[in-house]
C-alpha cells in the first residue's frame, strides 16, 4: 500500500509541477514548502483503492502516449481527439468494456482534480465511449440467491459438536445473510465489535464501500429460536474457538490442524476472499443444483430476496443492507412467482 499512495503521490506532484509552475514560482518563500501539502491531501480525495486503481489507468494512458511518440504537452491536459485514439485502442486489444470505462475515469478524474478541462468532456469521446459499451458490454450474469431450505441442509451436513472448522463457515453463512454483509465486511469483523445482548446482537461495521466518510455502521440481528439462529451459532463458535469476549482477534481468521482437532493460529489476520469463497463452494456443492450459479454474493441477494418477499418494509431492509441508492438495493432482488403473477392478476381483467 505504501508504494501504491507513494506512486500516486509522483503522478500528483508531477501534474501539479506541470501545470502550476508560473503560480508556484511566483510563490513567496514562505509558502514555497507548502506546495506539497495540496497533492498529499488529495490522495484522499476517494479511497485508497479507487486512487490507485485511477493512478494506474492514468500510467497507462502516459505510457501509450509517450510510447507513440506523443510529448508530454499532449499528455496532461490530454487532447479530445488524441484521447478518443487512446481509447479506440483499447477497444480494439480489449474484449471488456471495464478497460475503457477505467482509462476514462482515470484521466478524467485527473484532470478534475486539479480543475481542469478533462478529454472526457467532449462530445466525441463521450461517443467513443458509449460506442465502446455497446460493441464490449456482456450480459451480466448475477449469482443465484442462497435460500433458508439451502442453508439448512449445509447446516445439518457440516455441524458437529466442537468442530471449530466447520462452525467457521456455518457462522460466516448465517452472518452474512442474516445481517446482509458483503464479504469485505464480514471478514473485517473483530470480536471488539460484537456486542450481545440477551435477544440480539450489535455488530459494528466499521468501514463499508457504502460508508464513504467511514463514519461505521451497526448491524442488527435478532436470536431466532432455530437451528439456523446467526446469534447461538457465533456463541458457539467463539466459545469453541476460546475468542475471549475483550479479545480483539478478527473471528475469520486461519486454522491449523492440531491433535484435537483444529485451533486458531496465532497471526491475527483474516482469511481472504479467494478461501471464504472456496469454504462456501465446499460447503453448498452438495446442495444447491449447480454451484457454479452461486457464490458469496448468493447470501446478501439470497437475505434481500426473503425480505422482500415476505412483505418486510423497502425502508427498514435498505437500511438493514445499507445500500444507498433503491436500483442498487432491487438489484439483488428475485421476485418469486407468485409476487410476478400478481402483477398480472390485479389488473381487473
């Protein structure tokens, strides 16, 4: 991550001495050391990922210039005309739309940090765009909903009593469905951040890619009373594991195989997405008729889709999910077959 921000720092330094040089050298001296202080704050201005992820499409865009005997005046502020070039490149090399949609966001967003009128601006490469998605784009193919029925036969096939291993993945699974979590959140989660209470649990999110100021977020999940019940299966699992409560070890972390069966390693870091995803696969293949329609995201659209099917308020599961925005929230719904005939049925015919 250090070398990532560091990179982004060159790039911003090397804009800001491009375009500003007149204004920076008629600075008085003593604000001449406070240059640097604009380019290290904006870096901030999004996410870190997101910074990167610019920094590196607008890298590329530098290289492809430069490597077609472009000098640096028609690099940054970048022509409409040589840009649109740039990306029609990219559409002829790429089989994704996400490249061109990168390497445009990436230089616009360059160029709008500093104030300056983008490439992306202009109608032409608005078109070169549009164009792209339309030759590029695929039909998105969105993962399968994880149901309670699935859920139960994954629980009654890999519990056992004490088995720290299998109860991992059995409490990950009820969690993020039970509290609509991405994967991200879910494996960020320390035992500081769960509180119980006597019918329910508080589990604190501290950072979300909905939560843009990181201000955190609590989740909510109620006891059920069931077999499935996310609240007496994380209780067991933590007192399996021996994850004290003022312990503050991510609950998702990896396991070595010991005498008795499994433990805890030591490294307090969680496991990563490719083996929560590799857990959840081994656990659901046997269940569900074709694991290659499911994944993680099966559980938070799995959780949505029970809550909107049985009458639970837009309100109160949009704020349970924190989405920000209805389409984004829908798009995890699949209406069951009675609530699409009613449609049809309530129309007086």
């Amino acid at each position: 991550m250090i070398f990532g921000i560091g990179l982004v720092l060159m790039i911003l330094y090397w804009i800001q001495s491009k375009c500003f040089s007149d204004e920076i050298e008629d600075l008085p001296d003593v604000l001449v050391d406070k240059v640097t202080w604009i380019p290290e704050l904006l870096k901030d201005a999004r996410a870190d990922s997101t910074t990167k992820c610019y920094n590196r499409g607008f890298i590329r865009w530098r290289k492809w210039a430069l490597s077609n005997s472009l000098g640096e005046k028609d690099i940054f502020p970048a022509k409409p005309f040589i840009f649109g070039i740039y990306l029609c490149s990219i559409v002829q090399s790429s089989n994704s739309f996400s490249a061109v949609s990168k390497s445009y966001y990436s230089v616009k967003w360059m160029h709008d940090l500093y104030g300056l009128t983008s490439p992306t601006d202009s109608s032409l490469v608005k078109n070169i765009l549009e164009a792209a998605k339309r030759k590029l784009s695929k039909k998105i193919v969105k993962k399968e909903p994880v149901t309670p029925v699935m859920l139960l036969r994954m629980f009654n096939s890999l519990y056992q009593e004490n088995n720290i291993k299998n109860q991992r993945i059995i409490c990950a699974c009820l969690l993020a469905y039970a509290g609509f979590l991405r994967s991200e959140e879910l494996l960020k989660i320390r035992r500081s951040d769960i509180v119980f209470h006597s019918t329910y649990i508080n589990i604190f999110i501290e950072s979300s890619k909905t939560d843009v100021y990181r201000d955190g977020n609590w989740v909510t999940i109620s006891c059920t009373g069931t077999m499935l019940c996310p609240v007496v299966n994380l209780q067991r699992y933590l007192t399996w594991a021996n994850i004290d409560c003022d312990s503050d070890i991510y609950i998702f972390c990896g396991m070595s195989k010991c005498k008795n069966g499994y433990k805890l390693r030591d490294m307090n870091k969680p496991i990563s997405y490719t083996t929560l995803r590799e857990l959840f696969i081994e656990a659901f293949k046997y269940h569900v008729p074709d694991i290659s329609k499911f994944g993680l995201h099966s559980l938070r659209s799995g959780d949505a889709t029970a809550a909107a099917n049985n009458g639970i308020k837009d309100r109160l599961f949009k704020r349970h999910g924190r989405w920000r925005s209805e389409n984004a929230k829908d798009g995890y719904i699949k209406d069951c077959l009675s609530e699409r005939l009613s449609v049809s049925q309530n129309l007086g015919l």
